[in-house]
C-alpha cells in the first residue's frame, strides 16, 4: 500500500486543522478505509481529542510525532495505510515543512473572515517553498452574511485552489469531539456529517486524479 498522504495546515490557529483532521479521519475509517492521523503540533489536540475516545481499538489509528522521527514515521506509514492525515503546527517550524513536503495535497482551511483570508498568503507561501500542492476549504461558514460570497470572490481573483466542499459553522463538530468522536459516528445523517462526507469524496477524487 502507498497512503495518500494530506497535510491539514494554516498558519492562523483556530482556523479547524484539528476539527478538520480529526472530522476527515472518523469519516474515511467509517467507509472501511485504512486511515492514520498523525499529530506533529506540540500543543497535542489531536491527542487529546483522541485520548477521550472510550474504543480505540476501532480505526483510525492517531499518533503523535514530532522532531527527528517525522520523515520516517511518515514513509513507515505510508506502507501501511490507505491515507495519513497529518495535523500540523501552526508556527512555519521544520516539522510543518516536512509535512508539507511529504504531502500529496495541503488542506487549508480558511474561515470566512478578513483576517483568515489575510493570514492565509503565509501557509500558501510555505505550501509554495515545500512544493506543495494547496487546496482551500471554507470552514465555520455561516449562515447568513456577506463574507461568504466576498470570501469566494476574493479566492478567485488570486486564482487560488478551493474545494467545492466547506463546513458550516455547526455547534456538532466540537461537540462530537468531546469524547474523541467525530460527527460521522454521533449524527450520521446531520448536516455536519453530509458536509464532511462531501469534502471526504472530494479529497477521494482529487487525490485519485
Ligand atoms: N466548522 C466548525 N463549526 C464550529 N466550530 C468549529 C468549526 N471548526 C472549528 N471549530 C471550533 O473552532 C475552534 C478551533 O478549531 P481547531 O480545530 O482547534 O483549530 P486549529 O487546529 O486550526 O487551531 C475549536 O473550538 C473548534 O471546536
Ligand atoms: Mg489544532
């Protein structure tokens, strides 16, 4: 096996890396693929996450890696699983970089917010040194306003990569995480989990591609 490797990285914390790693890696192990999450940020909330969940025998498999062992784990990893999701530091640290690099594809998720779409151009920028290739998801959008439009308009004109596929701004992505779930186990057929099962098979083209 050769996992198809994704970094989830941004540059701005708070912008959903964990949410979405965490969200994407419950998804893909329920549709029966072989998934691992890796967890490269110091600050641990992957593991955390993963600490609360009751049955950790059930996929995914979560690991926590940092510092001089990342590059290999992540070949070791690679024989074994279908995707690797990597969750990675905010600061642009060695760690982030050779994430970035091993990487198939760069998550970056963006909320719809003047400051997000600002922060964005430095982890577009450290994707671009690492070779990477990016791809812009919209996260937490809201219901209602303009920056959601302004948002898609402003990504356009830079000619920047954005999936099809966002999440909403929904209470049930932090609250299926309380116990070390995602919301593809807790509300199936809510709309968080059709949104993260939208961007899943997105990600399942665009990596087969
Ligand atoms: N789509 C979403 N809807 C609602 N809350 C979200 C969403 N994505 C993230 N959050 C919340 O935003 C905060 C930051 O998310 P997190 O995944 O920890 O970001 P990062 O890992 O980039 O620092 C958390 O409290 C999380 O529950
Ligand atoms: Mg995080």
């Amino acid at each position: 096996m050769a996992a198809k490797v994704v970094a989830v990285a941004q540059r701005k914390g708070g912008a959903g890396k964990t949410t979405l790693v965490a969200q994407l890696g419950i998804c893909w192990a329920r549709r029966g693929r072989q998934v691992a999450l890796l967890d490269i940020d110091p600050q641990g909330s992957l593991s955390a996450w993963w600490s609360a969940r009751a049955d950790k025998t059930a996929p995914p498999t979560v690991l926590a890696v940092q510092g001089w062992r990342l590059a290999t784990e992540i070949d070791r990893l690679r024989r074994d699983y279908e995707y690797l999701i990597l969750d990675t530091p905010p600061h642009a640290d060695t760690d982030a970089r050779v994430a970035c690099r091993a990487a198939q594809l760069v998550i970056v998720p963006v909320q719809p917010s003047p400051m997000d779409l600002w922060a964005t151009g430095a982890t577009l920028e450290l994707v671009r040194q690492e070779r990477g290739r990016a791809l812009l998801v919209l996260n937490r959008i809201p219901a209602r306003g303009r920056m959601v439009a302004i948002s898609h308009e402003r990504i356009a004109a830079e000619k920047l990569p954005l999936a099809a596929a966002g999440l909403g701004n929904r209470a049930a992505f932090a609250t299926s995480m309380i116990d070390g779930r995602g919301v593809c186990e807790t509300e199936p057929e809510g709309l968080a989990a059709q949104e993260v099962a939208a961007l899943a098979a997105e990600l399942v083209g665009i990596l087969a591609a």
